[in-house]
C-alpha cells in the first residue's frame, strides 16, 4: 500500500497506480512510500487530527470549522490532514472550506474504507481521526476497527443507533485495553440532545426531581429547510433495517436500567405543547437510544467514567456534576407551529418505512429524494443560503415532583414543570462541525481526564467536560424557560 501525502508545493512524480487510484493528475504530490510496518500509534503522531471523508458535504464543513481553531495560540490544534479516496474532491473541498482565502499548507492523504491498509496507516499517525463518511453501517466499522487496532481515538457524526451499538459489542473491550476513545455521534446526533437533558436535570434542586423528559425539535428557517442525500440514505438504511437492531439487542446481555422514580406515560401519537404553541409527533432519532446509552453507563458508574490520569480537582469536578443528574424517562419528537407540518413529517416517515423494506423501494427512495422526503432531502444538498438561514429549537420539558418522596406514592401525578431550551444555528452542517470540531478540541486538551478508552455515547464522555460552555461560546445557546408548579385538585 502506499501512502500519498499531497501538498500544493511538491514534486511531480506519481505513480502511474496512484494516478489510477485518483482517476486524474493533482496538481502536485508528494508520495510517501512508508509502508506502515507497524500499526501501533506512534508516541509522537504526525497529526493531532485526520478529518476523514473530508470532501463529503457534512465533510468540507468539518474542515472548515476546524481550520477556525488551526494554529490559533489558544487552541490545542497543531497538525491537521484530511484524508479520503479521491485527491481532486479533497482539494477543491479544502479549497471551499478555506475561501476566500487560499488553501492551507495541509496535507491529504488517501484512505479508502475498503483497504484497511490505508485506514491503519491513517490511525497510526494520528492522535484522533474524525470521521464523515457514511453511511456509518456500511463504511464505518474498518475505520472503527483501524483506531481501536493503533490505539487512536474516534469520533464520528453518526446517527444510526445500530452502528454505535454494534460497535459499542464488538469493540469495547479491545478498545479500553489499547487505550482507544471510540464516542460515535458527536454531531446534532446526539449532543443537544444529550447536553440538553443533562441542563434540563440539573434544574431540578432536591428535593425536587424530575422523572420524564420529553424534547421537541423544531426546525425553522425563512428559506427551504433541506439536508444532503448523505443523511437521508443512512436515514433509509436504518429503517431498513431496523429488525438487526433488535437482534442485535436480543443476543447481548442485559444492560444495567437506571433508577427513574415515576412513570411515563405513552400519550397520543401527535400532541400540542400549548406552552411553546407546538404540534409534535415522535421521532425515531438516534437521539433516544443514545441518551438511553448514557444512562445506562451511568447506572453502572454512579460518578461517571474515570479518567486516565485525573488530577484530585478533575475527579472533585466529575463527581459533582454527575451528582447534580438524575436519571428521567426521555423521549423525542419533532415539532412545527402548524398540525399540517406535522402531517408532512408522519407523510416522510411512512414513505421510508414502507419503500425502505425492499430493494425496489430503497432504489426510489434513494433516487427520487427531493419527492419521497417531500423536500426534505436533496441530491445537491442545501444552498449556502439555505444552510445560512437555518435554526433549531430543542424544548426539553421536563415533568417530575415538588418533593422526590412523592414520587413513589401510588398513582400521584407530577406537580413540577421545567421547560429548558437548546438553540443554535443550522443542524447538519454548522451545528454538528462545530460539535464535532468541539469534542476533538477537548480530547486533545484535556485527555487525561477522559477514560483511558472504550466505546461510549457522547454524554457519559464529554458532559462533565466544558463542552457545553464550549458549544454557548460558538452560537449555541442553553436557556431556562420557564419553572411552574401545578396543583391537582382532588374533587
Ligand atoms: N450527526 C448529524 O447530525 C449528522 C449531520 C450531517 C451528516 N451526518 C452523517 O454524515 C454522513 C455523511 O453525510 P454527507 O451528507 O456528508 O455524505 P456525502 O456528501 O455523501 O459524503 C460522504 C463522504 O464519504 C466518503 N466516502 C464514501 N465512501 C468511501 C470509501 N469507501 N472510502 C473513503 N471515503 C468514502 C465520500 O468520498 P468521495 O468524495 O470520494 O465520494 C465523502 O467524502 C452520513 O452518514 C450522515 O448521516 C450526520
């Protein structure tokens, strides 16, 4: 296997095999012929961050984002490469992503997920590879598989429950012993979510305590609201095949349940949130299944995950912020000002649950995007000014008890309410770089207070961290609505 290292500035002699590969002559690279004897990380890794899949539309955003804290005196980047399968799509990715300035110095580096080869090389040389190519359940495990293998942290911007729980069987121990930080879905899947019912819980002071969470998703914008086909294929490869998920399930032992005093109730299947003036019906994210993860780490590490080498003051700070969450029944759903948009969101749904279940079905879906997702999804993906002027809005509503001793007397209704807020700008393509830019930063800065490895959901890793301080210094924001008692009249 070789390995190309392309920069703007080198020499002109390729390898008829590597112009193969690439399909055209790049400007000018330069080849490395180090074949990666051995797969272990190097003490010293050449890059702090690989962005793989960097020329994918999520990609080029990613890179975008990061070169924002490149070389900047206060931020831990210092080494940055991207990485993928074709050098051109790279380069003019790199070249968006740096405009209007020219592109930097840095350098690219080829990497196919179906040559593990390549993928080994990558993750020896790095201290973090972040990954964007999807979708995650065909692409992601061989990357997964490269960094748990060298020892080199992971993080992706996944949003396919399967691939993180599948992954989470067949790669956590590994991973824990070679020192491997594996933390899919550090993207809008699942950070606000797992953020915002984190800050929901906290609001919550003894002996107040909340047992049910429900969050909203809102998606405003005065133009289309539109994401790339990238997210909706892995959207309908989920569906697809949602029955290895339950398998999956089934033949792995029991994870530990937290301990939620109260009950959830179903409700109807669309609902109306007057205190916000919002029509909502369940969604069935990643969102969920994640902070069900987080939670049920938690379950099994009452103080959160120790961190490989802790000062006393990081494990004091760590102790303290898990000992501010209780666990809440938590549910997703998404949400419109008008019953119709909700109509239209159930309308999506139903296409991919019913033309998800066969070849044909998947083949129309998947080719006929913008008219099956109702124009949800399109091939090109948004405009720059569609991705401009999109929001969200993530409501947590929080229902729980005045006094936590009430809870577990028989049938008693909630009598507390607390509705927090999650806000930020558009979901797939500035929210989630930033977020996924956010958690590398903090690796690199503080990873000797994160575990030493395994494969976990963002929450449990990154919550007691200065994450969320991190996403309100970048256009995110955390806000308390509203805290309301309720009184039930008895007649
Ligand atoms: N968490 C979130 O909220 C969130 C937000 C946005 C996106 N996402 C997820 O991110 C993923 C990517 O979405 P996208 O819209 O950016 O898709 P995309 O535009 O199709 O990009 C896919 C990327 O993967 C690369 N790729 C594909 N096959 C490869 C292979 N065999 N080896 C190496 N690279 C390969 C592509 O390279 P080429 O350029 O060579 O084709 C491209 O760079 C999806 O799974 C999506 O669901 C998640």
């Amino acid at each position: 296997m070789w390995t190309i290292n392309a920069t703007y500035k080198s020499n002109r002699t390729i390898l008829p095999k590597i112009l193969d590969h690439f399909g055209y002559y790049p400007t000018c690279f330069t080849i490395s012929t180090n074949r990666a004897m051995s797969q272990k990380l190097s003490p010293n890794p050449t890059y702090d961050v690989i962005i793989l899949g960097a020329s994918g539309f999520t990609g080029k955003h990613v890179i975008r984002e990061a070169l924002k804290f490149l070389n900047v005196s206060s931020s831990p980047l210092k080494n940055l490469a991207i990485a993928g399968r074709n050098a051109s799509r790279l380069s003019r990715a790199l070249q968006w992503a740096s405009g209007p300035n020219p592109p930097p110095e840095i350098p690219i580096l080829a990497a196919d997920t179906n040559d593990p080869s390549s993928l080994r090389h990558l993750a020896s040389q790095t201290k973090i590879i972040l990954n964007c190519v999807g979708p995650f359940r065909l692409y992601g495990e061989p990357v997964v598989e490269a960094c748990v293998d060298s020892g080199c942290d992971y993080l992706d911007i996944c949003g396919e429950p399967e691939f993180m729980e599948r992954m989470e069987v067949k790669y956590h121990d590994k991973a824990v012993e070679n020192g491997s930080l594996v933390v899919s879905a550090c993207g809008f899947d699942s950070v606000p979510a797992e953020l915002g019912w984190m800050f929901c819980s906290r609001q919550w002071t003894p002996p107040a305590i909340c047992s049910t969470i429900e969050a909203y998703i809102s998606l405003e914008s005065d133009k289309r609201i539109v994401g790339n086909l990238g997210t909706y294929e892995s959207a309908v490869l989920s569906v697809a095949n949602a029955d290895k998920l339950q398998e999956l399930r089934r033949s792995r032992p029991k994870k530990p349940r937290p301990v939620i005093l109260g009950t959830s109730s179903k409700g109807p299947m669309i609902n109306h949130l007057k205190e916000v003036g919002l029509w909502a019906v369940k969604l069935p994210s990643a969102d969920a299944t994640v902070v069900r993860r987080t939670l049920s780490c938690l379950a099994e590490n009452l103080h959160g995950l120790p961190g490989v080498n802790e000062s006393t003051e990081q494990i004091e700070r760590r102790e303290e912020f898990w000992s501010t969450i209780k666990p809440a029944h938590f549910g997703m759903k998404i949400a419109s000002k008008y019953l119709l948009g909700v109509v239209r969101f159930i309308t999506v749904g139903k296409f991919i649950a019913l033309f998800g279940k066969t070849g044909i079905g998947r083949w129309l879906l998947l080719n006929f995007p913008s008219v099956f997702s109702l124009g949800f999804f399109r091939k090109k993906g948004p405009t720059e000014d569609e991705v401009a002027s999109a929001t969200f809005k993530m409501w947590f509503v929080g229902d729980g008890f005045t006094d936590g001793s009430l809870a577990s007397q028989g049938n008693r209704k909630p009598d507390m309410q607390i509705i927090t807020r999650v806000m930020g700008p558009e979901i797939g393509y500035l929210t989630t770089p930033s977020i996924l830019v956010q958690c590398a930063l903090i690796l690199l800065k503080e990873r000797d207070s994160l575990p030493k490895g395994g494969v976990f959901p963002p929450g449990i890793v990154f919550g007691p961290t200065d994450l969320q301080d991190r996403l309100q210094k970048n256009g995110i924001t955390f806000d308390v609505i509203s805290k309301k008692t309720v009184v039930h009249l008895t007649i």
